[in-house]
C-alpha cells in the first residue's frame, strides 16, 4: 500500500522579512507544523528570494548536508572553509556541514532579486569534516528527461552528500512522461514542482505544490503542461 503527503503550495509556512521572501515546506525558524516537520531524512524545503544586495549573515550549521539550488540570479556564498564563490541559475551547490561551519549567502546583484532552494537532508554520518562543493550542470540534459545532480557516490553524476540520496531535475514539454524507479530499498521519493502541472501516479500538482510518496518501487511522471520539477529520493528512515 503506497502512501501519500501533499503539500500545496499555499500551504505552506511562510516568513516575509522584508529583505527575505521565504516559504517553507517543512517546519524551519518560527514556522512550525507538527504534521511538517521533516519527509523521512528531508528536513527543510525552503523556496528563497533575497531582495537586492541583501543577504544572510554569517551562521553556524552542524552535521546537516545543506543544499542550493538557484532559480534566477546570483547568490554570493562566504564560509568558514576559505570559499568564497558565487552561484547561479545552473548550477548546484551543496555543504557538508559536519563538525561545524559558518557561512553568509548575499545576493551579488543590486538591480534584481535572486530566487534559491534551500534543502538540508539529515546526514548518514556525524562529524564528518565540513566540505564545500559546487558544480555548473548542463540544463539541457533534462529537457524530456531526468537529470541527475545529486547522489551519495562522488563519482557519480552531480554532486554527493552523505546519504543515500538521489536528486534529479526535469524540464518536460506537455505531455512528455517519464518512469521514476526508487534506487533504493526504504526510500521514498518528495516531488517539488518549479513551475507548470504535473501528475505523479495520477495526483495532480501545480507549481511550488510538493508531494512525497514511498512504500513504491516506481511513480510515473506525467508533464500536464510545459514542467519543471525536482525530485528527492531520500531514506524514510533515519539511521545514524
């Protein structure tokens, strides 16, 4: 028997600092849904626009994989390892958080907004010590189809975390329909849809709508109009 969780988009927790639009999936900061508070080893989905020439200051993480994806703009990025880089639309960053870090997350551009995820996925393993990555993926490479960013192997396409995870990201043309198989025995799969409607195994979504699904061994994606989504295959269960 699958089970479900669907997460409108309204539904969502939402914070407006002014200088910070922010949406939350999962329960984060003053937002808190005890039915939200994490989809297996998914612990925060946050849909990010950082106003112009602002930012986050430098904060503390600890053992959590930390996870950005950018949508439009540039997000400048300063840590505690030495990086100081700058990430766009394209590209994937992710931080192994580890024994501790610091880093601060500005937008780089004064004349325009910049429009990130923040996905943090609870690690397989503590105390790891803090590393930094960030990679250009080729966004053509979806198009029609499924394109891997993210697993546990660092030889693998995308980047790595530690955690038997598997991100990919489509960019469907309607109607276009893909077969999703779950790589690993205990996971589940969370769909996040960017932009556009989809189906997955039949349930409707719309944009920024999220839904999770496990006790499956493969969903069918279908584009109900021009898509584009992410998928996250995670642990259901939290093994440290």
């Amino acid at each position: 028997m699958e089970n479900i969780v669907l997460h409108k988009a309204d539904t969502r927790g939402n914070a407006n600092h002014g200088w910070l639009q922010s949406y939350h999936t999962f329960s984060f900061a003053n937002y808190f849904n005890p039915e939200r508070v994490n989809f297996g080893v998914l612990r925060v989905l946050n849909d990010d626009t950082v106003a112009a020439g602002m930012g986050f200051g430098t904060h503390p993480h600890d053992n959590m994989e930390i996870i950005s994806i950018p949508l439009e703009g540039d997000l400048e990025h300063q840590d505690s390892m030495g990086n100081k880089t700058v990430i766009k639309k394209g590209d994937i960053q992710v931080m192994s958080a580890g024994t501790g870090v610091k880093h601060s997350e500005y937008n780089k551009n004064s004349d325009k907004e910049v429009k990130f995820l923040q996905i943090w996925v609870f690690p397989n393993k503590k105390n790891v010590s803090p590393r930094y990555d960030q990679i250009a993926l080729n966004e053509e490479e979806r198009h029609n189809k499924l394109q891997q960013i993210l697993s546990p192997n660092p030889d693998d396409a995308g980047v790595w975390i530690h955690q038997d995870a598997w991100f990919h990201m489509g960019k469907f043309d309607q109607n276009t329909e893909a077969q999703y198989r779950i790589k690993k025995e205990g996971n589940g799969l969370y769909v996040f849809v960017l932009k556009g409607s989809l189906t997955v195994n039949g349930q409707e979504l719309n944009t920024r709508d999220g839904f999770g699904i496990w006790d499956i061994d493969s969903v069918n994606i279908k584009a109900a109009t021009d898509a584009e989504f992410l998928l996250m295959d995670v642990p259901m269960n939290m093994v440290l």
